[in-house]
C-alpha cells in the first residue's frame, strides 16, 4: 500500500498563514531577491516594516497557498514563482511599493563570474592606487596610465567587459580596487496583484 505521508502541521500553518495575508492585503507582490547580500536584505526589509510584510516561503507552500486562496486571477502569480523570490504582503497600491522597492537599490561591488548589466568602463582620472602589481593588473587590459604624485593615473577610459558578459575574476578585482560597483542590487519587482481590484 502507498500511503502519502500527511502533511506535517507546521507546514499546514505556514499556507494558512500565507492564505490569511493574500486575503487580509491589497497588494501581493512577488520580487526576485537573487543575489542580495543578507545584510542589505535586512535593510530593505527595516525600511518597509510596518508597510509591508516580507516573506521567503518554499516555492510549494506559496504555491498551495496561491491555489487556496479562492481566487482563480491570483494563481497566475505561480509562472513568476521561480528560485530565489520574495512574496511581499501590503496594503500599499502595487505600483506605490514596486517604486519603493525600486528606491531602496544599492550599488553593489562586482563577483566573478556575474553578468555584467552594461557596458562596464575604467573612468580616466586619478586613483588611489600605489604602482606596483595594479601596474601589469592595469596593463592587461590595456589601460593607458602614468604616475602622478607617487599614484597611478589613467590617462583615458576603458571597457573592461561588455554588457551581458561575464565577469572574469581579475576583472571584478580592478573594479573592487577601483571602488566601481556596476550593480544596483535590491529586490526586483517582477509582478504584483492587487486584491481589491483583481
């Protein structure tokens, strides 16, 4: 006999708990949190406390919560639940907490192996770089320099990477010395529903 193993009760109360705020909010948004350092997660979530309610569930709770909502429209949520999302709960008019959420990116330092979102440029002018290693670091991507009072300077600008590449590791290294952050990272509305007025 094949029995399915009931499902267990804390489990239950996270989709009932869910269920409630799909029902007692205007507005469920769902926004991607990929690549979001913790700490600027907690910020972000400081920031909207007491707007909005936050909430990282397993992609099959909100799904099953979705389903029992009563709400045939809101089940359309499901094909922009992928891996790393949000479900954020507020009775702030969706386009109102998009904009928030919008407002609270940070810029952020480049990884390894990120994709880059444009074109990324070495700007010309002073640096607080010391000559040394950063000279042949420099070199290899053919930035132009010179020494000025005992710093190097690039003489003009430079494309390290192009849009949608990836980011090499030496590559992410210069902009770290450099302290250029070509992300902006936050939580990225992707879509919302409105309760009140479907």
């Amino acid at each position: 006999m094949n029995q399915k193993n009931p499902v267990p009760k804390y489990k239950k109360e996270i989709v009932q708990g869910l269920i409630n705020l799909i029902k007692n909010n205007k507005t469920v948004l769902i926004a991607s949190i990929k690549d979001i350092p913790a700490s600027q997660f907690q910020e972000i979530s400081k920031k909207l406390r007491g707007k909005t309610i936050i909430k990282v569930p397993k992609k099959n709770l909100i799904f099953k919560a979705l389903d029992s909502s009563g709400s045939e429209e809101i089940k359309k949520l499901k094909e922009y639940i992928k891996d790393n999302i949000a479900v954020l709960f507020s009775n702030l008019d969706p386009f109102d907490l998009a904009s928030e959420l919008i407002e609270n990116k940070r810029p952020a330092k480049a990884k390894a192996g990120q994709e880059a979102p444009q074109d990324i440029e070495i700007p010309a002018g002073p640096t607080d770089l010391m000559p040394g290693p950063a000279i042949s670091e420099l070199g290899a991507f053919g930035i132009k320099i010179q020494i000025e009072n005992g710093k190097i300077n690039i003489k003009e600008p430079k494309i390290i990477v192009k849009q949608n590449e990836k980011i090499s590791e030496k590559a992410a290294d210069i902009m770290n010395k450099l302290d250029i952050k070509p992300f902006n990272m936050g939580f990225i509305p992707l879509t919302a529903f409105d309760t009140k007025d479907v």
